[in-house]
C-alpha cells in the first residue's frame, strides 16, 4: 500500500510540473553573462533543450518578411559544418532524437530531446547546428521552396482555419510590427540571399538575447559545458523593437477572404491590454474557459453552437495568442508576445450559416459581458481549470517551456501562478475582469469563403440571416433563441468592410 501511495505522489509531482528544483540563473565566467534555465531530474532518462533568442519577426527588416524563419530553419535543418543535412538525419535516427525551432513575434527558439545515453553526441550536433551551421546553399533553397509553398499551396489553398486566422492578424495589426506571418510573403522569400542570413544570424543570435533551457537526466556540469560553447556567440546589445499601441476598432469591421472552399471559416478577435504578468490574467482566464476552452466541450460556444445546433465542428475562444502543440489540446510554450489579444475561432461551418453562426458567437460575447459568470459555473469553471491547466505539462520539455516563458513574463512559474490566483478568486472578481477586458461593440472579423459578394451584400443591409438546419426536430427553445440570434445587430462598420482575393494575401 505504501508503494502505491508513493507512485501516486510521484505521478502528482510530475502533472504539477515539478518545478521545486528549477533555477534561472545568470553566471559571470570567462567574460561571459549567460542566464540558463535549469529544470534537473536526476532519474529522468530524457533530456531536454531549449535555445531561446529574443529576437523574432519584429526585427525583421523591412522588405525581407519571412527573413527570422528562413534563417533558423536553415540552421535547424540544415547540416553544421562538418555534417551534411542527411548525415544529421541519420545521426539523429537511432538516437529518436529530434531537433526542431520554433519561430514567432517575438522570440526564436531551438528546441532538442534526447535519451540521456545519447546525451553526448546529441549536443554536438544540435550545439553546431546553432554555432557553427553549414550555411549549405540546398538546404537554404530548399527551406526556401518550403516556406514558400507553405503560403501558395497549403495556408491560401488548403488550410481555410489558419488562413482565416492569418487573415484575422493581419487586418488586426495593419500597420504593426505583428502583423503579417512568421512565413513571410511570396515576393520577399524569393528576394533572400544566403547571404542575408548569415548576417540575420549574426545580428540577432547573440548572447545578449541567449536564454540556454535544459531540462531532465543531465550530467553535473553539463550547464557550465554549455555557457562555455555559447559564449562563442557575439555579445551585442540587443535591438529593442518598440511597439505602438494597435489602431482602434470602429464597430465590427470585417475583411472577406475570396477563395473556393466546402465552408466558411471565421475568426473574430481584439486587442486586450492584458497579459499573463497581470494579475486579472487569471480571472479572465476563467471566463474564457468558460466561453470557449480550446478543444473542450464544457466552453458555451461549444455547447451553443456544435452541440445544440450541429454548426460546425468546433468554437472556441482565447485571451491569448494560441498555437495548438501537435494533435493534442494543449497551447505551444514559448509563443509570449508583450501585447496580447482576445480572439474567436469558428471552425468552418456551410456557407448558407455563416452569418448566423457570427452573429451567435458574438451575441454569446455580449451576453458574458453583459450576464456575467453565475455562481455555480464560476466555481465548477473554476475547478476544472484548476486541474486542467496541470495537463499542460505532462513533459520535462513543456515544463522548461512554461518556466522559460514566466521568466520572460516576469512571474511566478506558470502553473504555479494559476494554483495560487485561482483558489482566491470570488466571482465578482472574474465578472469585473470580463467587464474591463471584454467587449462585443469594436472587433475584426476575416470570413474565408466562397460567397463573398453575397456575405457582404447581407452585411450591408442588414438583413435576418435565419439558420439552415439540415434535418431533424428542433427543440422550441432554440427555434425561440434562433428569432433572436438571426435579427441579432452587428453594427457593421461599411466603410471598411472589404473583399480580398486569398491568392494576393501574403504574396508580396
């Protein structure tokens, strides 16, 4: 019975996070000021790594767009400067290793995962890929030719959810360092050098944006190793990208993105002062799961709209930019950016219930701004969040993550941080949070769809837009709720609504 308990301990200690023995620290050695992020596991036969550079797409300069992903993703999958790309793949294959690098706003990171027997020749190559790349003209073309297909052949062709999303951050941001794509445009990935890179490279990889992240089974002195490789790395002052406060929304203003497709895909979203350094983050984290928990079905959206009427196959909202990890529900660490936004995401749904299914997921937002929270879904909310956010890191990888992204945050560890906040808070409190963060009046919509003119033509006067159903009996209630939903007023704002054709987005 003992043994039991102590696995249960342990399985507890791990979906906690595991974090007690974790320490950011910055050490003064050989001239060097490297800050590592240590998370160590004696017994854990896994290792993890995270090279985190503060530098992104904003430091991107202008008319090389795409310039951050071509150069780390040429270093990632690229050779070093002893290894071709396909000597690293098979280095990497019997070790089941995997090196890959994630790029966004704001920050670079390079990240690695290895067993711990593998360790040693492990690090030599993922440390090289980073400090000594091959900078192999085929690897930059082909890297190039990906990225740029990528654009023209799967997010403009394929893909309408992130094409609706890229959409909805471009018309959010026009004129803002986050706007655009990680990807770039058509036009400026096909003006890129070699050259360029290596000069990005030397620009923004630096030790003066270095975090080094090492989780697991690592062997004693294994950072100081490292501190010693990175300080090859120059040592500049880094670029701070100053960011203006987004423009201001006018009412709902809407960009129709034209292209073939089965469905129309919709993502609504604002601005929000709001970050996970603020202290009502973790009240309106419990609103938002509330309205649309990612992937759930205990969000509103969700069970109004999928489960009530059969739209579509998913609704969820956000109070932060989200990047699902893989096939599973949870968010990618490492995507903080210093202004956030609350957004959205209709999963597509038939073109003759586009307009209805907008018009209910934002009446859903009007009335959790204007309702509030009720007692009983505030605490049982409150709950689920609670263990669920445990969930989120189940692997040493995604713990450093978290812990890399508090420490860019300025906080407590993450997880942490949601076990303590939580458990204090009153539903007055969550309500106040939705009431100053939310709103319904001022937000972007990008509708990818077929049905352009006609979308907009119902935009612009402002007609009922009653729901299709597609067979069966309908509950009273909803055909009742239905009448409101379908007369529900936008407030469009007609000067801005537009049309744009999919092909000419992000070519150039």
């Amino acid at each position: 019975m003992k043994g039991y308990k102590f696995v249960l301990t342990l399985i507890s200690m791990l979906l906690i996070g595991g974090c007690a023995a974790s320490k950011t620290n910055v050490v003064e050695k050989k001239g060097m000021n490297l800050k590592v992020t240590e998370l160590p596991s004696a017994h854990s036969p896994l290792i993890a790594f995270r090279i985190l550079f503060n530098s992104g797409t904003i430091n991107e300069p202008e008319g090389k767009e795409g310039i951050a992903a071509i150069t780390a993703s040429v270093m990632a999958q690229g050779g070093t400067g002893e290894m071709t790309y396909n000597d690293v793949v098979q280095a990497l294959y019997p070790m089941a290793a995997n090196i890959n690098v994630q790029i966004n706003k704001e920050l670079t990171v390079f990240t690695g995962n290895v067993h711990a027997d593998h360790v040693e020749e492990f690090y030599g190559i993922f440390s090289n890929l980073i400090l000594n790349p091959r900078w192999d003209e085929s690897d930059f073309e082909r890297v190039v030719d990906q990225h740029s297909n990528y654009i023209k052949n799967t997010l403009r062709s394929n893909d309408d959810e992130n094409l609706g999303k890229a959409a909805l951050n471009l018309f959010m941001y026009e004129g803002h360092p986050y706007s655009g794509i990680e990807a770039g445009t058509v036009k400026s990935l096909e003006a890129l050098t070699l050259e360029d890179l290596k000069a990005y490279a030397a620009a923004n990889y630096t030790q003066d944006n270095l975090v080094i992240g090492i989780a697991g089974g690592y062997p004693d002195g294994f950072t100081d190793r490292m501190r010693a490789d990175f300080s090859e790395l120059a040592k500049t002052a880094p670029a701070v990208v100053e960011l203006p406060e987004p423009k201001p929304i006018n009412g709902i203003e809407v960009m129709i993105v034209k292209k073939d497709n089965d469905g129309a895909a919709i993502s609504i979203g604002a601005p929000i002062a709001l970050t996970r350094s603020d202290k009502d983050f973790y009240a309106l984290m419990v609103a938002n799961s509330y309205l649309g928990e990612h992937r759930t079905f205990n969000g509103k959206l969700m069970m109004h709209m999928r489960e009530d009427r059969g739209l579509n196959y998913g609704d969820y909202s956000y109070i932060e930019n989200f990047i699902q990890d893989g096939g599973s529900t949870f968010p990618v660490p490492n995507v903080p950016r210093r202004q956030q936004f609350f957004s959205i995401w209709i999963r597509p749904v038939s073109h003759d219930n586009a307009l209805f299914s907008l018009k209910q997921a934002i009446r859903e937002l009007d009335l959790l701004v204007s309702e509030g929270i009720s007692e009983e879904d505030f605490q049982t909310t409150r709950k689920y969040l609670l263990n669920y956010s445990k969930l989120w890191v189940q692997t040493a990888g995604r713990r450093l993550g978290y812990l890399m992204d508090s420490d860019w945050y300025g906080t407590n560890y993450f997880i942490d941080r949601i076990a303590e906040e939580l458990p204090k808070l009153s539903r007055d409190d969550v309500n106040a949070a939705i009431k100053k963060y939310l709103q319904a009046e001022n937000l972007k919509v990008a509708i990818v769809t077929e049905e352009a003119e006609k979308v907009r033509d119902l935009l612009l006067s402002g007609e009922k837009t009653p729901i299709v159903y597609q067979a069966g009996s309908v509950p009273q209630e909803l055909l009742d709720e239905d009448k409101l939903i379908e007369s529900y007023d936008l407030n469009i704002n007609k000067e801005v609504l537009k049309i744009v054709d999919a092909k000419d987005l992000f070519e150039g």
